[in-house]
C-alpha cells in the first residue's frame, strides 16, 4: 500500500515537473511574440557593427521589434536619447565625460569593451613607437617619419570628430591633456579605416573591430595591440561599450534587446568574433574618471 502511494506521487510529481517546464518553454517563446515595437539605437560607430549583428540575430526570434541601429557618434548618441529622439543612445564613454549630457537622467548598460589602435598606410616601415612618439605626431611635434626612423615621408594625421567617443578615449589615454594638431577630421572608424588604407604616410586610429589587411596596427612600447593586453590594461587604450536608455521613459523592447547583447551567447560568441572583448574576460576595470583598478 505504501509502496503504491509512493509511485502514484513520484509520478504526479513527474507530471508537475514536466508540466512547469513547457509552461516555461511557451513562456520563453511568448515573450518573444509579446515584445514588440520600434527601435532606433544611435551613436558610437566603435560600437556599430556588434549591435547591427546583434539586431539582425535578435530580430529572427523577435518578429515584433524594428531594430534600427545607425552611427553619428556617441556625443550624438548621448544627445539623442537624452532628448528622447531614440530609445537607445551608443558610447564609447561615461554619459557625465560628454558635456551637455546629464548622466542622472540615463541608465548605463556595459554591453562590450573596446581596444583602440593606431594604424597607419601599409607604405609605412615604422611598425611600433612610444607613447610619446605617438603623442608628438598627434600633437603636431613630429611631421616626418624619418624623425620616427622610417623613410623620408611626411606623416598625415587624421583624427576623428569633435563629440567621438573614440577620440575622447584616444586622447585621454594619449595626449593627456595636450591639444591636437589642426587637420582633417572624420566622424566614423569605417571612413578613417578607408583613408588612411589609400593615403600614403597617413597615420589615425581605430577600434580594433576596423582593423583589417588594407593597413596596420602600430605597437606602442612593444605592446601588440591584443585582447589579451586590453583585458590586463597592459594596451591602455580602450574603453568600455555602453548602451544608454532613458531612465523616465520604459521600453521592454529596448530593454530585451540590451540584455541579449549582455547575454552570454552573444558576449561568448558574437562579442569575441567582432573583434571585441566581453567585459566579464576583464582583469580590471575602469572609472568615469578614467582610473583603472584591478578586479579582486
């Protein structure tokens, strides 16, 4: 008799468990179907081609959500969802480092981290520099590079725009406080990564998802600039990879749209594969103030 209500509970208790588990199943899926809504995330071009991957992925189980992911810049990032022009506003860096922008009214959301390079026109021999060498070309100290022990070939600098986030972690971790070189200013990594590909002499920077064949990275004081290195801040230069909402405005399909690019398929997968570094590899980590620890 015991035995007998022993297996009729076992066997409810089967049931109960295979019954919560489709209900998760078909819970799974109708928050899927019920997440619905437009979409439109701007700014940081640092970031641009992780979330326009991750758009194109999201959207193939979210049918509801028209995902609109464009570039501008993360000082038009900041700008734009602080306005409530779009629900979603891309930086390479902290709202309260942009001015104009007031950090208390947005919610920071730390979806990836970027490393930045220098890279130059493959015509150019010079393959590492110093810190300072890059400051001084940067800064207008340095115009040949047969100063630097390449060949006799003036040095085009191209910088980014004033409100790029690339530029405002470039030159903190760079410059430090010194005042570039006036010259030619580009808004995007995809039009500096074509520049300086087809100008000889020419030197920028780029976050690492840009580099390709068409150039080369330069080592700065012997430090390849790897992920690896980024991840122990032995490369100094990077910053993380925010996706800001606004805090007064509730949008579930921007909110499930972060939080699959912070999920661990996309950081294991996606996140690797374009050349970015998931924040959960780092070693350290980093302030608004640009002061780096490391994470115990």
């Amino acid at each position: 008799m015991k035995l007998t209500k022993f297996v009729t509970a076992a066997v409810a208790l089967g049931a109960l468990t295979l019954g919560l588990a489709a209900c998760g199943s078909t819970n799974t899926k109708a928050d899927s179907a019920n997440v619905s809504g437009k979409v439109t995330a701007v700014g940081s071009t640092a970031l641009q081609p992780l979330v326009e991957q991750a758009a194109k992925d999201f959207q193939t189980t979210h049918t509801k959500v028209n995902l609109s992911v464009q570039g501008g810049g993360s000082g038009t990032g900041l700008s734009q969802v602080q306005s409530g022009s779009v629900q979603i506003g891309n930086s390479d860096i902290f709202a309260d480092q942009q001015t104009g922008i007031t950090a208390s009214k947005l919610k920071d959301h730390k979806v990836a981290v970027v490393g930045m390079t220098p890279v130059v026109n493959k015509d150019v021999d010079v393959k590492s520099l110093t810190m300072d060498q890059l400051k001084q070309i940067f800064t207008g100290k340095v115009t040949n590079w047969k100063q630097l022990g390449g060949k006799d070939e003036a040095i085009t600098v191209i910088n980014r725009a004033a409100g790029s986030g690339t530029r405002a972690t470039f030159e903190n971790a760079v410059l430090k406080g010194a005042t570039a070189i006036k010259t030619q200013e580009q808004d995007s990594n995809g039009t500096v990564q074509k520049i300086v590909s087809t100008t000889p002499g020419a030197i920028s920077y780029l976050a690492f998802s840009y580099v390709n064949d068409s150039l080369r990275a330069l080592n700065i004081d012997g430090v390849k600039p790897t992920a690896a290195n980024v991840e122990t801040n032995k490369w100094k230069i990077w910053s993380y990879e925010h996706m800001y909402t606004l805090k007064s405005k509730d949008n579930k399909a921007a909110d499930a749209f972060i939080k699959y690019v912070q999920s661990s398929k996309v950081q294991k997968s996606l996140v690797k594969k374009l050349g970015y570094i998931s924040i959960a590899n780092m070693k350290v980590q980093m302030d608004a103030h640009n002061k780096v620890t490391t994470i115990k």
